[in-house]
C-alpha cells in the first residue's frame, strides 16, 4: 500500500503530457476515425460479456476485480524526464483470464471513468485510447499467452510476458495515432513517431517490466484463492464456442 500510495501522490501531483491522449488533442476527422474502428469490437466484446455472466455468473467477481486492476494501474500517471507521464495498463490480466473482447468492453469502461472522474483522456478521443489500451493491448496479451502456454508450458513467463507486452504494445499504438494524426512537417510520419514514441519510451520499459511482475503476483494470488473459477473459466475455453480467435 506505501508504494501504490507513493505513486497516486505522485502521479496526481505532477501535471503531464500522458498515455491516455487528452480531449480535444485529435482533429475531429481522426477522432472519428478511431471511434469507427473500436465499435465493432465493443459490439463482440458485450457479446462475450453477455454470455459469460448470463451462463456462469459466479464469475462476476473475477470479472469486476479483472476491471479494478486495470483501473487502478492505468490510473497511475508516474512523471518522465522526457516532460510526458507515462503509466501501466492492467489489461493483460483480464485478456488471459476472459479473453480479448471481454477486456474491450471493460477497458473502454475503465477510460470512460477516467476521463469522467479523473480528467484523464477524453470523450472524443476515448476511441483511440480504446483502440490502444483497450483492444490492441488485451488482443496482444491473449496471444501471447496462448502461444508461449501451448509452445513452452511455462504459464508464469507467459502471464509476465503477455502483461508486459500488452503494455509496451499500448505506447506503441499511441504513438502510431499520434504520429498519423500530426506527421512532422519535416520527415512526415515516421519522423512524428519516433519523435512520440521517444517521449513515452524512458518510462515505459521499466513500467512494462514491473506490470509484467505485478500481474504473476497477482496470478499466484487467484490460483491460490480463486481455484473454482479459474477451473471454470479453464473448461469454458475448452468448449467451441466460447474461444476467442481474434
């Protein structure tokens, strides 16, 4: 609690540049844009909610702490030299546990609080962090935990590395939107995204690798705790139509 604490004074006390992009940053066209985009995977992540509360809703719980863990560290703003702010996503663990569409529609929940509650992102640009954080995060954790489980066995790496690379990737989409959105007049897109990916890039790496850690911590904490659901959830995925192959 001393180190959560320490991070949450931190975090509010110093006014910056972060992850989330701030409201009103995006010109219309590519607010829009990334609004269009994200829709259609809310859409399926619902559907995935619906059907996993609606058949096992003993698994509410897990479902709305996978939330709270996503709120919690994303809401964690830790200052860069760089001048920006950076912070951890959370999304990993919901990936692993519910899949990448489910964790769409919690994601999307968690900024929505954020930008409401905590002046953090937006309303016309919570598309775009959605896309990052949201959906292209969880769809990159849950394939890379899958893949590393059927190829090594080795779960714990597995969670470390989906948590971890979830989180890296969401910096790196950020900064892709942000470079699409304002290329640099000399160098054009490429020279606009180095140019954002560096601001994010002294921070986010360490970041990357403590989520990384957090999230097995927290793993050998459900599987000590939480053995019915996480044996439910494990024959869900079992069965055809409940995988999630995106």
């Amino acid at each position: 609690m001393g180190i959560l604490s320490f991070y949450l004074v931190i975090g509010a006390s110093s006014p910056a540049y972060a992850m989330h992009i701030m409201e009103g940053y995006l010109p219309p066209s590519w607010a829009i844009f990334w609004w269009v985009v994200a829709v259609p995977f809310l859409a399926l992540g619902w559907r995935s909610l619906s059907r996993i509360t609606q058949a096992n809703p003993q698994l509410k719980l897990l479902l709305a702490l996978s939330g709270a863990f996503t709120f919690v560290l994303s809401a964690l703003k830790i200052p860069s030299v760089t001048g920006s702010c950076s912070h951890p996503t959370g999304t990993g663990l919901g990936a692993v546990l519910f899949g990448p569409m489910a964790m769409s529609v919690l994601g999307t929940l968690v900024l929505l609080f954020q930008a409401l509650l905590l002046a953090h992102g937006g309303l016309t640009t919570l598309g775009a962090n959605a896309f990052s954080m949201a959906i292209a995060g969880p769809i990159a954790a849950y394939w890379i935990y899958q893949l590393i489980v059927r190829f090594t066995g080795k779960q714990r790496i597995a969670i470390f590395l989906a948590a971890a690379l979830a989180d890296l990737l969401t910096y790196i989409i950020t900064s892709l939107q942000l470079a699409l959105a304002f290329p640099a007049s000399v160098g054009g897109f490429m020279a606009s995204f180095a140019k954002f990916a560096s601001i994010f890039a002294i921070t986010q790496v360490p970041l990357a690798i403590s989520e990384g850690l957090l999230t097995v911590l927290v793993w050998n904490w459900l599987q000590s705790y939480t053995v019915e659901e996480l044996e439910l959830l494990k024959f869900i995925k079992t069965q055809p139509q409940s995988n999630e192959s995106i």
